[in-house]
C-alpha cells in the first residue's frame, strides 16, 4: 500500500504525518476494543453507516445514542474487532437492550425505534393460525 505524507494532502481533516493512501483507518486505538457501527436511513443521504467516536466505539454508546434519537431510523448494529478477527451482527442484541431499558424505565419504544426493535424481536413473523374444519 503506498503512503503519502498529510502535508501532500490539501484537508483540514489531515493532521501532520503520514497516513495511508486509502485514508486513515477505522479501527480505533488499542485494538482490542468491539466496535459498533450503526446502518440507517438519512433524509439527505439515504442508507448510511454512521460515524463512530473513535474513543468510546463500544455498545453502551451505540445503544444510549440510539435511545437519545441520534440515528432516527436504524437498518441495522454490526459489531466487529479486528484483534480478534470476527465480525457480526449485532441488530438483536441491541433491539434486546433497548427493550430492557424501556422497560426498567416503564416506557414505551421511541417510535422512531419501534420498527428496529419489533424486526429484531421476531414482531413480525407471519403466524398462521388453526382454522377450525368441519367435516359433513
């Protein structure tokens, strides 16, 4: 991979050094850290990964963001670390929390999560009921 100097970059975004061509990377410090992304609906953009802070990548952000409205309509959590080389999704373990906390809360699902929640809680399964039969 070839690197540049940040000096050779015209970007306020760039600080003195020298980083990757393809950018600066993603995985934070310390790399023995889990790191959430989220995945939802922007009005402007459309489907987008969220921006992460590099500082507190955990779940307990991903999950008190989502609660304070930050991301107003999540496709999806993934989780990943790259120390130890897994990555999945984490969409059901979040729904899970969210529901926990409202409940410990007594309150209801922000409705801007309430879709998140029921797809990742099974809410929307299609059930076919027994219909009684009658035989002449």
């Amino acid at each position: 991979m070839e690197r540049i100097n940040a000096s050779q970059l015209d970007s306020p975004f760039c600080s003195p050094g020298v980083i990757d061509a393809y950018g600066p990377s993603i995985v934070p410090h310390g790399d023995g850290h889990d790191v959430y992304i989220v995945e939802h609906e922007s009005l402007e953009h459309g489907r987008v990964w969220a921006e992460v802070n590099s500082e507190t990548p955990g779940f307990e952000p991903v999950v008190t963001d989502l609660l304070t409205g930050q991301y107003t309509n999540p496709i999806r959590v993934v989780a990943f670390n790259v120390a130890e080389g897994w990555c999945r999704d984490a969409s059901a373990d979040v729904a899970h929390e969210l529901r926990r906390r409202c409940d410990l809360q007594l309150r209801d699902i922000p409705f801007f999560l309430q879709d998140f929640v029921d797809r990742y809680e099974g809410r929307y399964r299609d059930v076919q009921l027994p219909l009684p039969m009658r035989l002449y």
